[in-house]
C-alpha cells in the first residue's frame, strides 16, 4: 500500500519517532510511505516527499517534525474537503495518517466521513485529548517548565520575590498541574477551577512570611479576571482564540504587588516547551503509536485512533476521540491542593 502521512497543529516533542514508528513498520512490511507537508496544508497544496527509513534514521532524538506543521483547517469550505479527497486520489493513497491533537483528528474524522480512510495518532503537549490515559509532548513540555520553575526559585529565594510563571495551557491544565506539583509551587491556577484571589493571596502571603520566597504557576487561559483580551483576540482556522497577548502571569504579578505589596515578576515560557528532544517516554509512547497506526491501516480499521491505555496501546473510534477534551479531574485537583502554601 501507499500510506499517507502528515502531523498538524503546534510542534511538540515526539513527532519524529512517532513518524519513525509508521515509517520502519510500513518499510519492514513492504509499504510505502508518502508525507504530506505543513498538515492539512499540505493536501491543500498538493505538496509531499517521499519518507524512507534513511529519513526517519535520526529521528528518535529530534523535536519538531520533519514534515513541519500548521493549524490550517481544510475542511472550513466544502471546497478545501473536496481538494482533500483529491489530492489523496491523484496521489494514489490508500490511507491517511493524521498526527496531531484535537483539531488534527477532528478534520480526520470529517475526512472519515466523506469516505477517506484515515486513522490518527493523538498528540499535544497539552495532554487533552479523551480516550488515551497521555499523548506525547506532554512530559518533555512538563519537564521544560519543571526546569524552568525550579531555576526561578532560586532568583525567587534571593531576592525574596514573589515570581509567577505562566506555561501553555488553553482550556485544559494539564502542563500547570505537572509544573506546580513537580516544581513545588506554593499556588497553580488552572482554567478548570474558578478563580479565587483571596485564596491566592492568602497561600502567597503565607509562603513570603515562612520562606522569604514564593511561586505561583498559571495557566495561560486561566481565567483570571474579565476576560483579559476584551473578547476581540484572533482566532485560528478552528475558531480558537490566540492567547499570546493574554497576559495571565503579568496580571497575577500586578495582583501580588497592589494586594500585599511584594516584589513580584513574571514569566511567560512560551514556545520553548515545544522545542528540544523528547523525554524517554515521549519517545517510546511515540513510537509505539506510530507503530500502531500502521497496524491499523494493516487491519483496515479506518476512523479509528492509536492510543495508551496503561500499559498497552489499543485504538478507539475517531469520535470518541474528539467528543470533548479531557481535562483536570477532581481526583488531581484535590491532590494539587494538599500542596497549596
């Protein structure tokens, strides 16, 4: 068979060895592999190479993708989905792989449901996608703000400052969870849970009078006051609004200077989550899935995605995928707040 691949959405760590994953089980079982650039941009504009094993040989320890990325969504107009079908046809395709996260597999199950055979792999480093207990991305990202949050305790500790570090989380907080309970923050806040200043007050306060020092980790869609970009931010092909002028760990700082009159400062890491190599785990889960992927197209079980459940990685309808995100529970709330300053 021809297979068709591409990865869509933002970068994470991980996409390379889940492309390592389909392309040596594809080569090692006689198929060929052609990817489509940029995402779904890529059928949108007829672009593709070929990927043998010579181009995968490296890629266990390189973040990025090889066939770069972007959020465009193809299926907006019927025009983009019938160009879609087309591109595949002309290209002789037999299936579709789609790596990406929701909006990825979300333009694959309307793939799906004009008749193309397509199977997914979940990606985010945001952790939302339903039906797979982690996506990779998630534990590289994590770990890179980890870092980031135990480095700024030490300019913290000197200078006895309160320091607010805002991680990338749009409507799930998964990233600010791991961060705030990996790095030891006194206070996280996730777009999960409603807003509490004077909760945040008080646990600051109590972590400048015992330690001289105190961290706070935030979300950026938390949403912290009236909606901080006055409801006219731009939005993305899938109606997602860019949070990039957002500011939630600015306002948090302000909000720690005026109320208890600290020195506070703020950090937006930002896109430096995305870059660098993945964790061993975001390798081997990657790989596994891409492996998986192109048993599924083996096996003919088209709208169907890859996913870990414990210890084994099975496969679940596209729509089951994509009905909601998965977001922070109560059982990891309530977990988060036994460490609350």
């Amino acid at each position: 068979m021809r297979i068709g691949v591409l990865t869509g959405g933002g970068d994470c760590p991980g996409l390379n060895p889940a492309l390592r994953g389909l392309v040596l089980r594809c080569v090692q079982r006689g198929h060929s592999v052609t990817g489509f650039l940029d995402g779904w941009k890529g059928l949108l504009d007829g672009r593709s190479r070929p990927l043998t094993a010579l181009d995968v040989e490296d890629a266990m320890g390189r973040g990025g993708t090889l066939l770069g990325t972007s959020r465009t969504n193809p299926f907006k107009t019927e025009e983009g989905a019938r160009t879609v079908l087309s591109t595949l046809q002309s290209a002789q395709i037999d299936a579709l792989v789609a790596i990406g996260g929701d909006d990825t597999l979300t333009a694959a199950r309307e793939l799906h449901t004009r008749g193309g055979r397509v199977v997914g792999v979940p990606k985010t480093m945001d952790n939302d996608v339903r039906g797979t207990d982690w996506t990779f991305g998630f534990f590289s990202a994590s770990s890179v703000s980890t870092d980031a949050l135990e480095r700024l305790k030490d300019t913290a500790r000197s200078h006895h400052r309160a320091v607010v570090l805002e991680v990338m989380g749009r409507s799930a907080g998964w990233v600010a969870l791991a961060t705030g309970l990996g790095g030891g923050a006194h206070y996280t806040i996730l777009p999960e849970e409603r807003f509490d200043p004077e909760h945040l007050l008080a646990a600051v306060d109590r972590a400048m009078k015992a330690h001289g020092y105190a961290l706070v980790v935030a979300s950026e869609g938390a949403e912290v006051s009236a909606p901080l970009d006055g409801g006219a931010a731009a939005k993305d092909d899938f109606g997602h609004a860019l949070l990039k002028e957002r500011g939630v760990g600015a306002f948090i700082a302000r909000l720690l200077e005026e109320k208890l009159g600290v020195e506070a400062r703020s950090v937006a890491i930002g896109h430096v989550q995305r870059g660098g190599p993945p964790t061993l785990f975001d390798r081997l889960l990657a790989l596994r899935l891409g492996a998986k992927a192109a048993d599924l197209v083996e096996e003919g079980r088209f709208g169907e995605v890859a996913v870990l459940r414990g210890e084994n990685v099975t496969s679940i309808p596209l729509e089951q995928a994509v009905a909601s995100s998965k977001t922070v529970d109560a059982s990891w709330l309530d977990l988060l707040h036994t460490f609350d300053a």
